[in-house]
C-alpha cells in the first residue's frame, strides 16, 4: 500500500506536534510526505501534479492541526483546486474512488471538551463530518481518524509517543474495516 501524507501547517517549524508526525513519517517505507505549506505558500497550486500525487497512492492522509474547528485555509483551497468536476466527482469523476482518506488532527483542547455538553459542544467525529462528506463524495473510503488533544500541553515524551502511534495508525492494513473483515472472515476459514 502506497500512502501520502498530506501535511498542511503553516508554521511547521513552530510546531511541536505536527513536526514530530512528520519527521516520523519521513523515514517509513511506502509513504511520500508533501508539505502543502513548504510547497505554495508563495504560488499557486499545480493541480495536475497535486492530482498525480493522488493516482499514485492508495490512502491518503491529511495532516493539519484543528483550526477554529476545521483545518488550515490552505487545505480548503487545495481541496476547491484538485478534487475538479469530472475529475474527482460529478459526472465521469471517478478518479478517487475506492481510495482511502484519513485525517489526523493535533487539537489543543482536552478531549473532554469535544462532546455534547463539553466546552466546545461538539464531538470531534461531528466536526469532522464535511470531511466524512467530502470523502463519500468522491468515491473514497473515510478511515478512523488520528486524534492528539492538549497538543500545546503535552510533554516531549508524550510528544514522541503520539508520533509512533501516529504512524503505526496511518501504516496500519486493518484500518480499513473490510481489510479487517476479509482479514477475520480468513482467519475462521483457517481455524
């Protein structure tokens, strides 16, 4: 499985969580990291190159840090630029189906604050949903997300921790559920 990370912060440097994803991601087999930020901060988006970079890969990973309860400007562009009419949906607009999407989120937040009643009201699965949409509307599988809250309290220690969970997350077959269920369903015909 090919997969393409995604990465979307617009001061990486600054950043102690999404750097850490990154750099961990850099070294895994199988995985090309494109940096939205480091590529157009300064110039427009290449839409048919963004659009090989997806025909090339199998899951792909949205890398961003929660923005006032969605991802960086420069992501919504991206996704108004390459998921095209007639390309990504809409009539004959079938490029991305059968591919998987996952998102991973650094959130300062405490998880507890994510849910009905909490202080932000919403879970972070209800504020996810235009991503869940967007994925359905192209054909693609939306996988579990990956989820570090308190990301501007948390110690480097945990920080490194969150960064290999990370990354066995995005490199884990199973996370496809019908992986998972063609992978069980053999596991009983074998037993």
């Amino acid at each position: 499985m090919k997969t393409l990370v995604i990465v979307v912060h617009p001061n990486i440097e600054a950043s102690r969580i999404n750097k850490k994803w990154k750099e961990a991601v850099l070294s895994e087999p199988g995985i090309t990291v494109h940096d939205l930020y480091e590529k157009y901060r300064h110039q427009p988006i290449d839409v048919e190159y963004e659009q090989q970079l997806l025909l090339a890969h199998d899951r792909i990973v949205f890398q961003f840090p929660l923005y006032w309860y969605s991802s960086p400007p420069l992501l919504k562009q991206w996704f108004d630029e390459v998921f095209t009419f007639g390309w990504a949906h809409g009539p004959g607009g079938t490029k991305l189906k059968g591919k998987e999407w996952v998102t991973a989120m650094s959130i300062g937040s405490p998880e507890h604050s994510y849910q009905a009643g909490g202080y932000n009201l919403f879970s972070i699965s209800e504020l996810t949903k235009p991503f869940q949409a967007s994925a359905s509307l192209v054909g693609m599988a939306y996988l579990l997300s990956f989820a570090e809250y308190r990301a501007n309290k948390i110690s480097d220690q945990e920080i490194a921790q969150s960064a290999s969970r990370y990354v066995e997350h995005i490199t884990n077959i199973e996370l496809n559920p019908k992986v998972r269920l063609r992978n069980y369903l053999k596991q009983l015909e074998s037993e």
